[in-house]
C-alpha cells in the first residue's frame, strides 16, 4: 500500500494490523529535490549527494508527517547496537527504539532490510537497519531485548529490500548463518559452485521466529529491480536512501 501528497512525497504503507497510535512507512525515491543519480527524495547525508538538498528531503519528510522535530537519524554501521531515540546527534547504532509520543525512529536503506516493531498495545515502536551483516550480528534479537516485553506482545513489518532473485552472496556468507543455525539453510539457493542467492526476508523471519516472535508481516518487495520507487546500492552503486520510519502518534 501507497499514499502520496500533491508535491509527489509517496510512502509504502505497512499492511499489518497495527494499533491505530502507531504510524509508520517507507519512503521511495518519488517526491524530493536531489538531482541526478540521486534523484529526488535522498533522505542520506553520508553519500556524496549536495548536503542542502538532503537537508531540504528531511525538512519536507518531517513536514509531510506533520511532527514537530525530525526522526532521530543514525550514523549505522552494520551492528547490533540499538539505542533509545532521543535528541542525540546521529549515534553509532543500527535501531533504536521509543516510548514517548512523536519520537519517529528511522533507519536508511538502500538493498539491506528495514523492520519495523511495535507492541499489540500501541505503548512501544522500534526500527531496525538489517543487512546481512546486522542480521547475523543479530540486530532484530537485540532490538526485541531493549523493547523489554515478551516477544508474543509483539509484531513486525518486513520493509523494502533486495529480492531474493536479485540478492547474490558467496560461501563465506552462506556457512557464517548455518553455523550459527542450520534453519538459516533454507534461506539460501545455490546458482553454480561459489555463488547463492540470499533471501534476506528469510532470514529475518528465521531468527524473529527463533525469539518467540510470531507476528511477522511484509516482504516481498525487490530494490533492486523496482528501478521507479527505489534505490538500490546494489544495482546504482553511488546513489540515495530511503527511510523506514515509525513512531506513536500524539493522542
């Protein structure tokens, strides 16, 4: 699901059955000022995009959510870090998680895996940055402890990320999850003698179901080969990000 205002700004819904307090989404590539390969929403500072651009990409996503301050940013670096949303200066960390209304945690992607968390009764929200680094570090477990709530009060929206037709690993990857679990096997599929395609939904459904976690939604998406919605490192190399973004609506 889509939704999309007058100045183009568009965001991918999650489908799930969330508490009517939550509010989250995607952002896509539709809808900003960035020019060329980063054309148009790029919401990253860290790429070599013109720096009053992205600031103007931020101030018109806050201004589209209608919140009085901007999403608390990360400076993320593939780990299991997690932190609470607050004022801080783009922290080291690749999720954070909030209790205080209005407080939007986000996390940029461009192939790797956005997850979204909230609890059943609308009081807590995290985000989550997943690649296949953070996810064998094991960012979403991470993210479930500092949540402090059982698992089974708990759901989760899988974002927009590489398809596993698109999303090619080498052996290294391949023996790094099953030595962790054997489960984590039927993620992937074997092309020719060193190479696999790699289904990152599929491993962040494994280790969520490991945790206890059951209500898992979303998926299905590809950056890499939605070449009119999304970036993908993958396919342009040099390029943008978008944000996956949740937060507790004032009531």
């Amino acid at each position: 699901m889509a939704s999309s205002d007058s100045a183009g700004l568009e965001l991918v819904i999650p489908d799930w059955p969330a508490p009517d307090q939550v509010q989250a989404g995607t952002t896509t590539r539709r809808g900003g000022q960035s020019r060329t390969h980063y054309q148009a929403l790029n919401l990253a500072s860290h790429v070599a995009d013109v720096a009053t651009d992205v600031t103007a990409n931020r101030a018109l996503l806050t201004r589209h959510l209608n919140l009085p301050r901007e999403p608390q940013w990360l400076h993320q670096i593939h780990s299991a870090t997690v932190i609470e949303a607050g004022d801080q200066p783009c922290p080291e960390a690749d999720a954070s998680w909030s209790r205080q209304p209005e407080q939007v945690c986000a996390v940029l992607t461009a192939d790797c895996l956005p997850v979204l968390f909230c609890d059943l009764a609308g009081t807590r929200v995290a985000s989550a940055h997943a690649g296949w680094r953070g996810l064998h570090a094991g960012v979403l477990s991470a993210t479930i402890r500092a949540m402090a709530l059982p698992p089974q009060q708990l759901m989760v929206w899988l974002g927009p990320a590489i398809g596993a037709d698109a999303f090619e690993v080498g052996a290294e990857v391949v023996e790094a999850f099953v030595a962790k679990h054997p489960a984590y096997n039927a993620a992937f599929r074997q092309t020719d003698t060193s190479h696999w395609l790699c289904d990152i939904y599929q491993l962040a459904r494994i280790e969520l179901r490991q945790r206890g976690l059951a209500q898992i939604y979303g998926g299905g998406f590809c950056t890499f080969n939605d070449t009119e919605r999304f970036y993908s490192y993958r396919r342009d190399g040099d390029t943008g990000r978008m944000a996956s973004l949740i937060w507790l609506q004032q009531s």
